[in-house]
C-alpha cells in the first residue's frame, strides 16, 4: 500500500504528530507513505516540504488584506500535485489544508479527475465555513447555510481588511463538493454532527478519536515542584499550545481570584508577555515540547482545568486522564466525550462557580480509572484504526 499525506505541518503540534505516527506504522508493517508538510522542517525521509518559508509568509500576507486563506501558492499546489503523480498513491490523507500554503481549488480540481481513494480527516470547521476554524464562542451558524459579515474575521485565519466569507464560502462549497470518493473523518461524534449539517453532508462520515502516546504520559515522578517553586499546594493545571479567549485565558485569571489559598493555579504554554502580565496568584510556564515534564505536571495535579470555549477532541484531557488526573471541562465541542463521572466532570460553559465546586469534588475521583481511559487513547491502537480504515476502503 502507498499512502500520501498532505498537512500543515509534520512531526510537531498534534496534527503533525498524527501525520508522523501514521507513517511511521505504514512503514512498520511494509508499506509506504509521502508526508507533503507546508511548515516547518524535518530530516525523515519520504516526506515533501511544499513552497518555502517566502512562499508561506506571501500567502499569510494576502489573506491579512483579502480574507483568502487557502487560495494562494497555485504553482506550489501544482508541483505538489506532480509529486502526488510521481508516488503514485492508493490513498490519498489530507488532513488540515489551511495555514498558508495551499490552493484548495487546484488540488481539489486534481482529485476530482483521478480515481485515487481520499480520506480527509477535518481536524476543525475549517473546510465548511467562509471563514474560521471555530465558531462556537461566536454562536454563529451561518456556515449551515452561507456564511457573510463574519463575526471571526479577526481571529485566524485573520484577515485586517475585507470580509470575503461569502466568496469563499461558495468556492470552498465548489471545491470541497464532488470528489468520487471521499471520505472524512473526524476526531469527535460533536464534529461529525456538525459535518452532516454543512455542504459536506453528503460525504460518509467516521468517527476516528485522537490518541496519545503512553509510554510518555503516564503517571511520572519528578521535581517539577522544586523547579516550579510549587510547594506542597494542591495543583490545577492548565495546558494550550496557544492561550487565547478561545482557550478561556480570562476564565482561568478570573478563577484563581477565588482560589482558596491551598490551590496553586499553573498555566503552561503561555507567551513570555502573558507570563509577565500573570497575577501572583498564576504560575505560568512557556511553550514546552518537554514531554515528561508535562507528565510530571499531570502527575502533581489535582485535576487539569480545561476552560476552553471551543474544542474538537482536546488531547490534553488525554494526556491528563493517562497521567492518572481528572479533568474538568466545559461543555463544549469534543471536550467532554473522553469523559465519565469516574475520571472527569463537566459544567457550563463560563459557569465558573460550578467550575469552583467541581474542583472540590475532583478529588473524589478515582485516579486509577483516570489511567485506565487514558490508556485506551494510547496512539498506537487509535492510528490504527485508520490502517483499518485504509484496508477497508481498498478492499472496496
């Protein structure tokens, strides 16, 4: 089997880490696979870097004025699509398209004419919408049936000038629609749904939840109080790659407000310019791609405060519950399905009251059947699935 995958990135964040493990597996059992990537850098071999760096800031530039994200970099989009040629793939994965480094309806018009089988795995709204990659916090719900004025403008893929979300609502609707055979999958049953309400409803949809690699979280000892200056406090962590509103940044300085003064609120993935704009009461820890140590962190916890606004299967809660931590989260998206009374609770969305009293009743919960889900996550078996499903649709 031959397998070409084409994402954002590889290697890193959550999205490359899958396109990476995938591969990976492919390979373990005697097949082959192309990862094509438009960000970053990366030594393994079989994979394609599409356009440079100039290529990806030129297309970031023009959807800063134009609101045109995904309709750009057509000769790269070209070239990638002679690579795809040259592989000759029986499967084709697309993961997530947007990011400044493709022209959707070029790439699209290629898989229309050939009969190679292609799954896309939508790991947010992206593909449906005129505009954003989420809309929830907005309760906007236009993209059910044309979106326009957009309330998401702003917010990436940002644009500072025009408002084109009904253009590219209909090129996207015309792009996205058509292909022979297609099908999506997606991380959440929330997401999935929300595919049946948009163009792409036609299309058969799978429910395929992330996974996380065991071997790293799980339950970890370490000196991360020493490093941290964390005391013996119990501790509510909190942990994005990016802390925005859509991640509930406000929610948790709001929070801690509150805090009895036997928790201590750590926050990890924040800027320097957030750390140093923290209230005492914060303990904020940069970007990290120090794996144990977040484990360690978990591990220290109390609970993960998950206070996001929008989500499509976070696998932070993963992570957490592997780590043998409860989760606390809003009722939002994907966030709450990896969840049961058990290892986890879920409240409102902006509830921040009902967030105090279920940090009380965190420490009810069982932490060894927070390990037991975790473990059911582990990233081997969940990227397997996808062998299966590429079995499948070639068996067809």
């Amino acid at each position: 089997m031959k397998v070409f995958q084409i994402n954002t990135v590889y290697g890193s964040g959550s999205t490359g880490r899958i396109v990476a493990g995938l591969k990976q597996l492919l390979e373990k059992r005697g097949d082959t696979c192309v990862a094509a990537y438009g960000r970053g850098d990366t030594q393994d071999k079989d994979t394609y870097k599409i356009g440079s760096l100039w290529d990806m800031y030129v297309h970031g530039i023009f959807t800063r004025i134009t609101d045109r994200t995904g309709f750009y970099s057509k000769k790269k989009t070209k070239k990638l699509i002679e690579k795809i040629e040259e592989s000759k793939p029986n499967i084709i994965h697309l993961h997530n398209l947007h990011g400044y480094y493709l022209h959707v309806p070029t790439l699209f018009d290629y898989l229309k004419k050939s009969d190679t089988p292609v799954i896309w795995t939508l790991h947010d709204c992206w593909p449906f919408t005129g505009h954003c990659a989420y809309y929830t916090k907005a309760g906007c719900g236009k993209w059910k049936s044309g979106c326009s004025h957009c309330p998401e403008k702003k917010v990436y893929p940002a644009s500072k000038v025009l408002d084109n979300s009904l253009r590219n609502y209909g090129d996207k609707k015309a792009a996205f629609t058509g292909v022979k055979n297609l099908t999506i999958v997606t991380p959440s049953a929330w997401l999935a749904g929300e595919v049946k309400q948009s163009f792409l409803k036609d299309y058969q949809v799978q429910v395929l939840p992330n996974g996380i690699d065991t071997t790293l979280f799980c339950p970890t000892q370490g000196d991360v109080r020493e490093k941290y200056h964390l005391g013996d406090h119990k501790l509510l962590l909190a942990v994005a790659n990016q802390w925005t509103a859509r991640k509930g940044y406000e929610d948790y300085l709001a929070l801690a407000v509150h805090l009895p003064e036997e928790y201590q609120l750590v926050m990890v993935g924040l800027t320097e310019a957030q750390i140093k704009a923290l209230p005492e009461n914060i303990v904020g820890i940069g970007k990290t791609e120090n794996a144990q140590e977040l484990a360690q962190l978990y591990t220290e916890s109390m609970a993960l405060l998950n206070l996001t606004y929008e989500d499509n299967f976070p696998t932070v809660n993963l992570e957490a519950l592997a780590c043998g931590t409860p989760v606390i989260t809003y009722r939002t998206g994907g966030s709450p399905e990896a969840l049961d009374g058990n290892i986890g609770i879920v409240v409102e969305v902006g509830d921040l009251d009902a967030v105090q009293k279920a940090i009380f009743q965190a420490q009810l919960l069982q932490r060894d059947k927070c390990v037991q889900a975790g473990k059911e996550y582990d990233t081997k078996v969940r990227l397997g699935k996808y062998l299966d499903l590429y079995d499948t649709i070639l068996s067809k």
